[in-house]
C-alpha cells in the first residue's frame, strides 16, 4: 500500500487528485449506482421505474431464448473481431517493429489514417461495396458469375469484418508498442541457446508480448461490445446485438429493463477481462508469477 | 579445410566486415586453440564486438571464413552454431525462472527431462546458485543474474563460450569477485573462451591470450605477461600502461644483440629481422623501468624534472628529455630519501638492460 503511504505524507498530491477523483464520482460512479437502482424496480407506464422492487428484469433475460441468442452473438461477435484481430495485427506489428523507426511512424500514420473516418460514413462504404447494388454483386453479375444479388449485408459476418476494419489499428499500435519494448538481445539469446527463428518466437518473443496482447485484445473485445452504429447499419434488424436490445428499451420507455440489459453487458464485459487476463497472465512478463 | 584448424576451436580467416562505408573489422586472422581464454581488449569501436558477434552468426562477414571446431560457419545460422554466449545486460529471459532460463538451451537441444534436469541442478551447484531455480531473474541481484547467464551458457556444453563485457554492469568489487570466480570456473571445465572487454586490468587477469584490437585490426596477440613487456606497436604499448618511446638509430649487431643509440646513450635489444644498419628505429621503456640518477652521473640520458606526484609507495616523476620530449618514470620508495629531486632539476636517466623494446609501425 505504498501509494497510500504516498498520500498521506503529500497533501499537494490529494489536491491534484481531489477534482477529477470528484468528477469522476459524480458523474460516473453516482449514475452507475442509480442505473443499477434502477434495474431492481418493476416497470412503469408514467414514471422511470415503479415502486415495487424485482430481480424479474434480470431473470427474464436469463430464461428467454431471444435475449440468450442475442447475448451469444454478442459474445461471439466480440471473442471474433478481437481474436481475428490479432491474428492479422500480429505480422503486421512484428512487421513494423523491425522497420527503422522514421519509416514506422509512416506507417502508424497510414494506419491510423482510416481511423479520421467516421463510423457512419464508413459503415455506408461497406454499404456500396456490399449492397444488393453494390460494387461486389455489380462485378460478380457482370462477370456472368451469378444470376441474382447474393446477400452480402445484413450478416454478423458482415458485422464482424467492418467492425475488424475499425478495430485492426487498435490492436496493432497495442502490440507494435508491447514489442518494441522487447529486448532483441533476448532474442539473439535464444538463438545463441539454439532456438530457430519460429522457436525464439514461440518461446520468448510471443510471450514477452502479452501485455500488448491482453490491451489489444480487451480494447477490441469491448469496443465491440459496445460497438453500435456499425452493427446496426451493417447488421440490419436480423444481427442485433446487446447494445441494440438497450437501445431498443430505452426507445419504448422501458427504463428497468435497459438498465438491467447494460448491467448483463457490464457483466460480461467483466467476466470475459477476468478470463482473458487469467489466461495471459501479461504480469508474468516481469517475472512476477 | 579442416586439417588446418584441426586444433583450433575457432578461426577466423582474413574476415572483413563492413557497415556501409564503415570497416568495422579489417582483414582478421585469428585462431583460438582448444581450452584458452582470450580476450578481445581494445578502445570501444575498435571492433572487438563486432568480432564476437561474427563468430556468433548475429553479424555476416562481407569477406573471408570463419570456422569453429574446423567447420566452416560461414553460411550456418547462429542458432545452428556450437557456441553459447553471456551478454552484456545478461539477457535473461524474464519471464522464465532461473531454472527454466538454464534449462533452455537444452530443451531446444531436446535432451529428456531427467537428464535436463540433473544437468541443470549440476550448473546452478557450480555457479553457486543451488536453492534459486524458482526465483525470476528480477529477484536477483546484479551478481546472481551474471551466475545464471553464466550457468544457462556453460550448461549445454559448447564448443566455445563467448563473453561480452559481462562483468561491465557489476560494481568493482563484485566484478573483482567475479573475475576470480570466472576464470576458475573456466579453467575447471576447459571450455575455449572468447572475452571481450575494454577492461585491461580485466583482460590482464583473466587470460590465457590477449588480443589487442584497434580500427579493426589486432596489433598484438600473445599472453598478458609478453604484452606488457614486449609491447609490439606505439597503441599496445600505451594503451597497456604507459610507455616512453623514443626514436633511435640502428648503431650495430653484437651478436643476438642489435646496439641503438637514443641520443647521447647506447642500448641492446635482442636483434631481430628487418632492422636495419643505421636505419631509424623506434623503441619504448615502461616507467618504473627506467632508473634516475644524479644529472653528473655517466651514461645516462640527461633530463630535467617538470613535475613530482609523491603516492606513497612511488613517486611519479615527470621528465623533459633532450629533445623535449615527455618522460614518465616511476620510482619505488625504497627509503625515506630515495629520488629527492624536485621540479628544475637535471637528472640522468638509465634504462634497465632487457627492458627496453622495439616498436613495430603501427
């Protein structure tokens, strides 16, 4: 409890936590608590919630096929776009960490260059690209590959490769910074040791890596968790997902439902985090456990 | 190809290498006999390094062979090579404990467990270091993470072990410590040794052989003892203590003996080669190996005191000679009034017989 010690000596460092610490309390700890407040109540016509409390918000979710299904999507959805992700970042950081730095800041540039696009506009690209109409089924129809428009749009796959367009340069600046920190002695170590170029990888640079790829994967998992305008332009009303259902209540007034849908995705949001950092236990890089 | 480097662990022959326009390593031929320690002594950029590293495979050569065990490596990975090495920063891998960082080499070398395991607990015994195999390099102290590099080097058993500036992070008496228990450790098990160092206390104490490198080339190899003695260019001799050169004249042979006047005096050094009769000639003397007397006193170079550091065991005297030139000379204090001389006055100075050694041009 070293930082605590810290604070206690230094007056001046509480006085320069104090305001955001105060923001932060009032503006997302506060809300957060009446929102699950909220989600313990019964529905009401007139007012945000009525008056008798239920966990039925809650158990209604668990035990409805329809809620199940979209949850499951989400989730699939998620562990997708991030879990692809880093198998097409990976070559693309390990690429760029071995360029000369001049030539790698051209290029954290040009891939952070679609980045300065907004969402809409780029969910309306795939659009013209996938559309019945589009630019795929225009050249397959010419090319006398099919007869009718194949629907591309409207698909969780289609969601998942926007998403995956949006997402990809998150993933790799978390890793591109996650490996430049990796010693290249370690490296030449292993190979001194006699660990080939795919061992070496293996065994020392991959996992020397796992704190960029813990941060890449938990940054892609919940912005996709939390991802809207794309999955509702690409996804259409078949591929909904989680943050579409909250949406969907809050529209119909249905207050306590919508704050018990974002606390599900809250949990999940928490469960799968857990997992992953249990999994990659990104500490042990510091030869901690 | 082989016959010629039967003997010899490592041979590097005519190896350049160059980084752009830059020579790094200049035409070297060097070979290590088997159980030897060399070191690689020389001012930085001198390409000691990146000697080291050609013999690992890290770098190419641009020209010439390199051979360990009599194979040419020429065209083998690094990884494929049969040597281990310690690196300066040890190059622990942190996210393994002490045991499986020793234990590496021999799982890429696929030797079963057991066995890996004894051999392991073998290592860490030797380096003192039996009880850590559960720490991580980061709980260890400087010194401790230098034994496991060294063990998780030693442990597979190389066909040479290459050292580079390991000792160069250590505090002094810890490195000290270390040296002592290196070259123990080295000669207990016999393994051909490559150091490289800028160090020359260091390479004076722990080797066999030492090679002294400048712009890429080596301008001496032989044993500690012979280099300081028998420096045989300018560099060697000043960059090994200091030395006091002077230019001379062929004057006559007398046997084995080649006579050299300096000025007003006569010396002998062996005869040697290439000298020739009234030819220049350039030779040095160390400074404790010149003796000073009274300026009246009869075949000695004449002199005159500038400076006097008085450091209790010797007194170091700062000398003009007679062509202006700088002399240094330590002297033993004997008694309370050996060397009372002080800056202005005119001494003679006598250099020992046998100590006095030719330069080559270099």
């Amino acid at each position: 409890m070293e930082w605590v010690r810290c604070f206690t000596r230094n007056r001046w460092a509480w006085a320069l936590v104090l305001p955001p610490l105060l923001f932060f309390l009032a503006f997302f700890v506060g809300p957060l608590l009446y929102l699950f407040f909220v989600s313990l109540h019964v529905e009401s016509q007139t007012e945000l919630y009525g008056s008798r409390l239920t966990l039925d918000n809650y158990l209604r979710v668990a035990g409805d096929p329809f809620y199940l299904l979209i949850i499951r999507r989400t989730l699939t959805a998620g562990l997708a776009v991030s879990g692809l992700s880093l198998l097409i970042g990976y070559p693309v950081a390990l690429t760029m960490v071995r360029m000369p730095a001049s030539r790698r800041s051209v290029f954290l540039m040009v891939l952070l260059f679609p980045l300065m696009v907004s969402n809409v506009i780029r969910a309306y690209g795939w659009i013209a690209i996938l559309g019945r109409r589009g630019v795929v089924n225009n050249l397959l129809r010419d090319g006398g590959l099919i007869q009718a428009p194949l629907p591309l749009l409207y698909s969780v796959e289609t969601v998942v490769v926007g998403l995956l367009t949006i997402l990809l340069p998150y993933m790799i600046i978390c890793l591109v910074n996650a490996l430049l920190t990796v010693d290249r002695t370690l490296e030449e170590a292993a190979q001194a040791l006699g660990a080939g170029p795919l061992r070496t990888f293996l065994h020392v640079t991959l996992p020397l890596s796992t704190p960029g790829i813990a941060s890449g994967l938990l940054l892609v998992f919940l912005l996709t968790l939390s991802a809207y305008v794309t999955v509702q332009l690409l996804g259409g009303p078949q591929s909904k997902m989680l943050v579409g259902l909250v949406y969907d209540a809050v529209m119909t007034f249905i207050w306590p439902r919508a704050a018990a849908l974002a606390f599900i995705l809250l949990g999940i949001s928490l469960g799968v985090t857990t997992l992953m950092l249990k999994g990659l236990r990104p500490q042990r890089v510091q030869g901690q456990g | 190809m082989t016959g010629a480097f039967a003997e010899a662990d490592v041979a590097l022959r005519g190896v350049t290498k160059s980084f752009g326009p830059v020579v790094a390593v200049d035409d070297l031929t060097l070979e290590i006999p088997r159980g030897i320690f060399l070191s690689l002594l020389g001012p930085s950029g001198c390409g000691k390094t990146t000697t080291l590293r050609l013999i690992a495979g890290f770098e190419q050569p641009s020209q010439g062979d390199i051979f360990i065990r009599g194979q040419r490596v020429n065209l083998v990975p690094a990884y494929r090579r049969d040597f281990s090495m310690v690196f300066q920063n040890f190059a622990l891998f942190p996210h393994m404990t002490v045991a499986n960082n020793v234990a590496f080499g021999l799982r890429m070398r696929r030797l079963p467990r057991d066995e890996r395991e004894a051999r392991v607990r073998e290592t860490l015994a030797l380096v003192h270091l039996a009880g850590f195999e559960d720490r991580y390099p980061r709980q260890l102290s400087g010194g401790q993470q230098q034994r496991v590099a060294l063990a998780r080097a030693i442990v597979v058993r190389p066909a040479v072990l290459l050292l580079d500036e390991p000792l160069g992070s250590l505090d002094r008496k810890l490195r000290e410590e270390m040296q002592v228990e290196l070259r123990q450790l080295q000669q207990e098990i016999g393994i051909t040794t490559v150091f490289v160092t800028h160090d020359q206390e260091e390479a004076l104490t722990l080797s066999d052989r030492v090679a002294i490198m400048n712009g890429g080339k080596i301008e001496q190899i032989a044993t500690p003892r012979e280099l300081y003695e028998r420096p045989a260019t300018d560099f060697v001799a000043n960059f090994l203590g200091v030395s006091n050169i002077f230019d001379g004249r062929v004057a006559g042979r007398d046997g084995e003996d080649a006579l050299i006047t300096i000025g007003p005096i006569q010396v002998r050094v062996p005869w040697e080669a290439g000298l020739e009769m009234g030819g220049p000639i350039r030779v040095a003397v160390r400074p404790e190996k010149i003796r000073l007397g009274p300026h009246d006193e009869k075949e000695g170079l004449p002199a005159r005191v500038r400076h006097v550091i008085y450091l209790g065991a010797t007194t170091h005297f700062y000398l003009e000679g007679p062509e202006g030139q700088s002399l240094v000379v330590h002297v033993q204090n004997i008694s309370p009034d050996t060397a009372p001389w002080t800056p202005g006055d005119e001494v003679s100075c006598h250099l020992e017989p046998k100590s006095v050694f030719v330069l080559r041009k270099g």
